[in-house]
C-alpha cells in the first residue's frame, strides 16, 4: 500500500479541476472578447439545441440569437462577474428548446463561463410566496432571545422553505472538525444533533469552495457526470477552474460518503462570520432526488446571508452581560494603573486586578524581567520558557484552549493551563499578561470513529480512497482541552494590552521629558558649581595668606589660645580648599566634552599603576586578570575612573597584605571592568550612600581623610559613556566594583 494513500490526499484533491458539470444544466466557456465558444458541455443538445461539435468555435449568437446576444454584452458590462456567479437573464436559445436562467461569472484564469439551468414556470409564479416566508422567516429569527434559539428557528425556517427531510447547522472547530449544533428533520430518521464530524468529511478543498460560493445543490447524488468538450482548454491545454461554477461536478468520495449515509440529494449554504468560514446550514433528502429551482434557490441564499449577519449579533447578546463587565473591570483596571503610573501594582492588587472578571484560575504579569503571579499558574520555569516561546510567533495575542498541541511543553503542566490567552506589550519581546485555564475533560460524541474516517480499497489493484461507511455513536472523552476563550473575552485581552501599551508609552514619554528636564538642570548646576569654585578659589587664597603672614609676624605676640585659633583656621581654609578642588573636578566631569578614541586600557592601567607609591613602599599588590579590550572611550576620563578605584581599594584596606585585582569580562554585551580587594568591604544598606558626594561613611581623618567626591566623580564619569556601575561586597572580606564603558545593545 502507498504511504501516500492517506487522509491527507483529501485535503491536496482537486475539485475545482473536475472537467465536468452535472447534468441538470449546461455550460460554455468563452473567450470573453469576441464571446466565442470554446468548450460546452456534453449534454448542450438537450438545453441549447445544439451539439458541442456545432458550437465549438461559433460566437454566442448561434446559441441565443442577435437580440439576445446584445442583450448579455450589455449585461455582462454591467455586473463584475468575478466574485461570484450572477444571474444576467432568462433566455429561449433555439425555438424547441426549454426557457432558461443563465448565469455568468469570469474564472481567476480570465475564462467566461455561462451556465444554463431550466426555467421552472411553476417556481416562477409561487416565487412572492417563497419571499415573503423568507421575510416571516427573518422577523423570527430576529426576535430569537440566544444563538442556540437564532439556529433552531433558522433551520426549521430553511427546512420550511425547501421541503428538504433534514437541516442541519454545523459549525466548524479551528482543526477542521465540525458539530452539528441545530437539526430540524422529518418523522423515522436518526438524529444527528450533537454529534461531531472529522475535518476529512468536509477537507480543505471543500471549505475552500464553500468560501468561494453561497450555495451549492447536488439534485441527484447518483447522478452521471456530464464532460466538457474538450476536456481541456484548447488554448492553455489545462482544465478549467469551476470553483464558483453551480454546476461543477462533485468529488467522488463526497457521492460516495452520501450514498453511505442514505442520502439522495443535498443542498448546502454557507455561514460566514467577520469574513471567515463559520459554519453551513446543510439541507439532506434520504427519500429520492429532490432539486431546487432557482426561485427557491435564491430565496434559501438570502436567508442564509441574513442568518450569517445576524448570527454574529445573537452571539454578541448571549454575552451582552458579561462583556459589559469585563467592560467595567477593564475600565476600572486602567484608571487604576494610570494613577499608580505603573501596571504591577494595579495587576496584582485584590481588586480590581487581571483576574477580576475574566473567567481564568490563574494570571501571570512579565514585564522588564520581572514575574508575578495571580492564582493558580504553571511553575515560574515554565511560565518565563512559555513567554519566550511566544516572543517568537508572529502577532502580539495568542489564544488556545490546547496549548500542548501548539507548545508540547506544556503536556507537562496540562492540569494547570491547558488553555492560555497572552497579549504581549511588543514584537519579540516576551513581556505581557498571560492568563491561564485548567484542563476540562469531557465525552464527544463523534458520527463513527474519529480515528477511521475512510477506508482504502485495492480491489482493482489502485489503491484509492474510499468514504467510510459506519455512522454509529462513538464517544471520546478527550484531554488536554480547557473551555474555549470566548471573543469577548480576546477582545478584552487585546483592549487591555492596547490601554496598557498607551500607559507605558505616556509613562516613557514622561521619563524622557523628565530626563531632559533633568540633563538641562544638572548641566545648569554643573555650570553653576564650577563659575562658584571657580570664583571662590581666590578669596580663599587670600584669607589663607593673610593668615599665614600674620602667623608668621605676629603670632609671638599672640597668647597660646590665639595661635590655636590661627592654626584652626588654616586647617579649615586648606579644608575648604581640598572640597572647592572637588567640586571643581565634578563640575569638569559634566561640562568638558569627551574626546572618544581607541584606547589599549592594559597600557593604560599600567600607567595607573605606576602612580601608586603604596605599592612601592607597602606590602600590597596589584595585578591584571588577564588581557583588557580596545575600547572607544575618553582617555582621561577613564584613567580617572581607575585611578579612584584603585586608590579605594587600597586606601580601605586594613590586612597586611593588600590585593588588588583589575579584570574584564569580554563574553559579556558591553564587557564588564572589575576592581576587586580584600579590604574591609561594604554593607549592602550602604552602596546607594557611598555615591553620594561628599558623603563618607568613616570619620573625616579616617583611613587617609578625603572629601567622599571620588566615587561620585567615578559614577558620573563612567555615566557619560552612557555605562554602569554597581558593586558587591562582603564585610570584612573585601569588595568589588563592576562597571561598563557603554550602554547595553
């Protein structure tokens, strides 16, 4: 047996390719400019009153006549034929021949097909009759109070109208599969209501078609198929696509899986929701052939426009209450997040919060690497490897109610969240909301074995594929299944993501003025501070002077507590001094350009160290951890930034034998600098303060002195190439400083 033979040869057939039409009409195909005949069916004797070998090649007036034909060029410019099949008009071909509705539509390969279909006098007359049950219809499936009541009325109403012995309304799942969620059926037969149908009963080609055409109607399912002639066209050698053609001979597997089913005849519209195939209503008659004229026919194709939309409004009221209040908590959610400027705190606050109203067991909020969680949620592992999943799928929501069949992972925690809803913030970025449902088992009722939807027969030594034949009550209780999400319920999750979204970008924005506000001042105050340190270095050199010549001249007439007070106030100048010459360097930091070049920093921490005579005179050493990188950055500036770290690093260190190290990590997205000691090390409650300028945490005369500038000159430095610093310490044991020279990619 071919391993190709399988069900997924249904879903690659064909069938707008067939080459034949049924035979209760006739077709031609023209070209369009001259109307020139170039295939007609086998059967155009029995409706036109001539054969095909008398038409191939002749223009459309040997068919309708003079009058007729001008008549059809007039029409055809005036309808655009390419949508759909439209009905031009009612034609008498040759005299002896039947009256007949014809039909025209162009094909995507720019071929004219006109259909001929019987005139039924007796249809024509009852016709204001069908109409008006289809007007009767409508104001009752309007005043329907749900969906399932809209698609109870609307069957018993198409029933009504075509004298079909079932209706059915089926609906379609997301993998193709289908239920039959309304039926309305003569006395004696077996009820298909409820039951659950594979996707291989209607495959992909047959959707296909039903999106491309309202109605489709197969009067006589043991009917012989009628040939064009020639099979294929005579200038692209290639079948003509009959996809919107009424006419269109059906598959083999579709005449052979009705005759397994008893039926005779059927008729079947489409439902179609935002655009989208929903749905059919499907009409069956068990008894004989039954066909529809066309009167009925267009009655049956306006109601089932109508039922597609209105269905979509009888949905939305079933919900009516509910999306008021995911209308309500939403709105309640946002106002509340805008006046804490934040989402977190609003998200996971007792209520309003993300779970308030949405029916899920469990929420989770990622947001800039940070996770929350709110009720009964996957594992932290597993929620953070989900969200990364989802980064790299196209489109900012996703919805399942069988996440494992999408994500196999998450068969790992299918009790907790076999259903998920997440909305994310931006393209690639795993941050956002994910709600999560637990697993809900439950018995299907499938139309035979789900797992056998076809047979294969050899019998003629082709393997071919054949319908199934047994229709019997089978029931699969099936896992991994959470209740489905409602649109409503997508809809408030992606409104949600839409007002958080505005919140963060109104909250950016106002960062950004903030931060520009921010630069703006601190270059005021830098400009400020250096014009006041600047200018006070004088009159401080000069009271300093001035003191120290009346020391010197006077200060043997002076009593012992007036040359104290002499010397107090030459310590305190030169003090004052020492703070002036910070505040000018700080002030340099932020008002001097820098002057960005390629430096070697190995050479340049060799220089650095050179400057440090503790490292001549005491028993301390400093050594490299391997090779440093090139970098772009301001000489100068970076040489201070070492300098003070290293000065630190030797400067708060008690032990006997000083270390310093200095080292990179390269691996890392801009490489990291460490300067790291075994000095008397940090508390963790005081890194935020020993940036602070002028701000020590020892007494002044402490492990050397100093004015407490020299890591807020470091910080700032190493923030004007756009970097970090930041630190770890132990107490006692020493610390190290990281830092990076440009801001993260």
């Amino acid at each position: 047996m071919p391993a190709t033979t399988d069900s997924s040869n249904c879903d690659r057939e064909q069938i707008q390719f067939s080459g034949a039409i049924q035979p209760h009409g006739a077709l031609l195909v023209l070209g369009e400019t001259e109307l020139r005949i170039q295939q007609a069916s086998a059967n155009s004797e029995a409706f036109l009153g001539l054969p095909p070998d008398a038409l191939l090649g002749q223009g459309v007036a040997r068919v309708l006549g003079k009058s007729a034909s001008a008549e059809l060029r007039e029409r055809l410019a005036a309808h655009s034929l390419s949508a759909g099949l439209v009905h031009l008009m009612t034609v008498q071909p040759l005299a002896g021949t039947p009256a007949c509705h014809l039909f025209g539509h162009r094909t995507a390969d720019g071929h004219l097909l006109l259909e001929f279909d019987r005139l039924d006098e007796a249809a024509r007359i009852s016709a204001p009759d069908v109409y008006q049950s289809v007007h009767a219809a409508l104001h009752r499936l309007q005043s329907a109070e749900t969906l399932q009541a809209f698609f109870d009325h609307a069957v018993v109403e198409v029933r009504a109208i075509t004298g079909f012995e079932r209706v059915m309304a089926y609906r379609f799942a997301a993998d193709g599969s289908g239920e039959v969620i309304a039926e309305s059926l003569a006395a004696g037969l077996e009820p298909y209501l409820g039951l659950h149908y594979p996707a291989v009963d209607i495959p992909e080609p047959a959707r296909r078609v039903c999106r491309l055409s309202w109605l489709r109607h197969l009067p006589d399912a043991g009917y012989h198929s009628v040939p064009l002639i020639p099979e294929c066209h005579p200038e692209t050698g290639a079948p003509v696509d009959l996809s919107r053609s009424f006419l269109r001979s059906v598959s083999r597997m579709y005449t052979g899986y009705l005759k397994n089913m008893g039926v005779k005849a059927t008729l079947v519209t489409t439902l179609l929701k935002d655009g989208q195939l929903w749905g059919l209503i499907s009409c069956m008659h068990h008894s004989a052939p039954r066909y529809l004229p066309f009167e009925t026919r267009a009655a049956v194709e306006c109601l089932a426009h109508m039922v597609s939309l209105l269905m979509g409004r009888k949905d939305a009221e079933d919900h009516y209450a509910y999306r008021l209040k995911l209308g309500e908590a939403r709105e309640q959610l946002l106002d509340a997040m805008f006046q804490a400027n934040a989402p977190h705190p609003a998200l996971r606050a007792a209520e309003p919060n993300a779970l308030s109203a949405l029916d899920a067991e469990g929420v989770a909020l990622l947001d800039k690497g940070e996770l929350h969680r709110l009720g009964q949620t996957p594992a932290e592992a597993d929620i953070l490897a989900l969200a990364e999943w989802l980064a790299r799928r196209d489109g900012l929501w996703f919805a399942s109610h069988e996440l494992a069949e999408a994500y196999p992972p998450a068969a790992s925690f299918q009790p907790l969240a076999s259903g998920l809803l997440a909305v994310r913030w931006a393209p690639g970025s795993p941050d956002g909301l994910l709600w999560f449902r637990p697993e809900w088992r439950q018995v299907v009722h499938w139309a035979g074995d789900p797992n056998k939807p076809m047979e294969i027969d050899d019998s003629s030594g082709e393997a071919r594929l054949m319908p199934r034949t047994s229709f019997e009550l089978w029931k699969e209780t099936v896992a991994g299944q959470s209740r489905p999400w409602l649109e409503c319920e997508i809809e408030h999750a992606i409104e949600l993501r839409h007002g958080i979204v505005d919140l963060i970008l109104r909250h950016t924005e106002q960062l950004r003025r903030i931060n520009r506000e921010l630069a703006e001042s601190n270059l005021e105050l830098d400009t400020f501070a250096y014009a006041a340190s600047h200018d006070l270095k004088e009159p401080l050199r000069g009271i300093h002077t001035s003191i120290e010549f009346l020391q010197e001249e006077d200060g043997p007439l002076l009593s012992s507590s007036g040359q104290g007070r002499l010397a107090t106030v030459l310590r305190l100048t030169r003090r004052m001094d020492e703070l002036i010459e910070t505040l000018l360097q700080y002030s340099r930091v932020g008002r001097i350009d820098l002057r960005l070049e390629a430096v070697d920093l190995n050479e340049l921490v060799v220089q650095t160290l050179e400057l440090f005579e503790p490292l001549r005179k005491e028993r301390a050493t400093a050594r490299m951890l391997g090779r440093l990188p090139v970098v772009e950055c301001d000489r100068v500036r970076v040489g201070e930034i070492f300098t003070n770290l290293i000065s630190n690093a030797l400067k708060y260190n008690d032990r006997e034998e000083k270390r310093v190290d200095i080292g990179c990590d390269a691996s890392a997205d801009p490489p990291v600098f460490f300067v790291r000691d075994n000095g008397i090390g940090i508390a963790v409650r005081q890194y935020a303060r020993i940036f602070q300028i002028f701000r020590r945490l020892h007494p002044r005369d402490a492990y050397g002195g100093g004015t407490g500038a020299g890591l807020t000159i470091t910080k700032k430095a190493i923030e004007r190439h756009g970097g970090q610093i930041w630190l770890e310490s132990v107490p006692g044991r020493g610390s190290t400083f990281f830092f990076t020279l440009a801001p993260p990619r």
